[in-house]
C-alpha cells in the first residue's frame, strides 16, 4: 500500500496525554467497510510498522467527540452519528412530530437510520432494531425493522409510492432479495403495520437545505420511551451492548 495514502488514511500522530500519549495510533478499518471496494487491506503495513512509536488505536479516539461515561441516547444522536444520517432522522422525527403523530411514530422516525448513522448499513433496519429493543417498546423495534423492507413495497392507500429515487439509486430494473420481499409480506398483515408504513412515509429520500433541528427538542419523548440504563449505553450488560460500545469505540483494533 501506497506509503503516504497509509499514513493519511490510518495512522495518528501522537498525542500528548492519555494512555497511548507520545505514540502514534494506527486505525485498523473493519473488514465489512473494505470488502469489495478493490481497497488493499492494509494489516500486513501496518504490522510491520508496529514498533516503540506506533501501537494500534484503543480507547477514546480524539478525532471524535468524547462520550460521557454514561452515555445516553440523546448522546450518541449528537456525538457518535454521521452527518447527513442525523439530519435525516431529526427531519423526519420532526415532521411526523408537527403532523401529530403520536410519539411511538415519533420515536421509531427517530431511531429508524440509527445503525445507518453510527454502526452499519447493510440490513440496516434489523440491527437497528436489535441494538434497539432492551430500550424501546417492541412496537417501535418491530417498526424499525420492517421500515427497511416495507420502503421497497407502495401502498397506495397509504400514499405510498415506489421512491423514485431509488431508481437511480439502484436502477430502474433492481428487484430486492427474496428475504425483502418476504419480510414485507409479513409485515402488510401485522397489527404494527401501520406503524412501520409511518416511518416510510417520513423516511424523506433526499434532503433539503433546511437546517438540522436541534436533538434536545426530542428529550421529553425520549424520556418517556427510551429506557436509558443507569450505567450507559454500552455498560448496562444488555445482550447488545456491544453494539453501543462499538459506536463509542469505533476504531479499537480488538
């Protein structure tokens, strides 16, 4: 691998304080963000630049914002999400918020991206769901699973359409995978249906120019329908979090 490219792509200059301060950090990339881009993995050069002075990363990165030791939901919307995808999940939380929807409508508008924005895209829908439901109600979990499958099915009477956007996004030909197709077969017959088909219908495709409303207007909604754990997110034992440190964490070589 290109000598330069490695040193901008993955490697820190030293820090001054912290428990790796005076080396420099190298940024082992995940697997599943490289696999099939033609990107050469780039282990073995950064294996053997491991000496006195480069270690690998863990622990607190400072090219990001630092998380409070208990860190809350309202937390990781603010400090642990890509631009673009929280912008996109306070839109759409505030028009079905302005719409009057009630606040599990709300709060699944909220959370749907939220595996999009801090962890993973793929399936996006059920590891949001997963990362999700020690903290929500299984309603709004369930809705932001099947919001995934549900976005490539219309409803006309649910003012539904096909997004065109997706078209270009994927082509005019594309036909989702049988596990989609089945997923919202399934989903048209269950009692949450109208949730999840909410969720598609603030799911907005392409964004504006409006500003980015402010996360905190949401803190009362989610204090009454998000169970933050005492410990933080990512320290409450839950079977997923893991997942809530990965985002904390998203760098840690192991």
């Amino acid at each position: 691998m290109d000598s330069e490219f490695l040193e901008q792509a993955f490697i820190q200059p030293p820090q001054a304080d912290g428990p790796q301060a005076g080396r420099a950090r190298m940024l082992m990339p995940a697997p599943v963000g490289i696999a099939g881009t033609g990107i050469d993995n780039p282990e073995p050069d950064l294996l053997a630049r491991m000496d006195a002075d480069h270690v690998f990363m863990m622990g607190d990165n400072p090219a990001l914002p630092p998380m409070p030791a208990r860190p809350t939901l309202l937390d990781f919307l603010k400090h642990r999400m890509q631009g673009i995808t929280i912008r996109h999940l306070l839109t759409s939380a505030t028009k079905a918020l302005e719409d009057g929807r009630d606040e599990t409508i709300v709060m699944a508008c909220l959370l749907h991206d939220i595996s999009n924005g801090c962890l993973i895209r793929s399936d996006h829908g059920y590891w949001g769901a997963q990362m999700l439901a020690p903290y929500v109600s299984e309603e709004v979990a369930w809705a932001v699973q099947y919001h995934q499958c549900l976005r490539y099915v219309a409803d006309e009477a649910e003012g539904y359409a096909y997004p065109e956007s997706y078209n270009r996004f994927f082509g005019p030909d594309y036909v989702p995978p049988d596990y989609i197709r089945k997923d919202a077969e399934f989903a048209r017959t269950h009692r949450w249906y109208g949730t999840a088909r909410a969720v598609t219908l603030y799911d907005i495709y392409f964004f504006d120019d409006s500003p980015t409303p402010d996360p905190d207007i949401f803190a009362d909604i989610i204090g009454r329908n998000f169970r933050n754990p005492e410990e933080g997110l990512g320290f409450d034992g839950s079977p997923v979090a893991h997942m809530w440190r990965t985002a904390i964490w998203p760098n840690n070589l192991l």
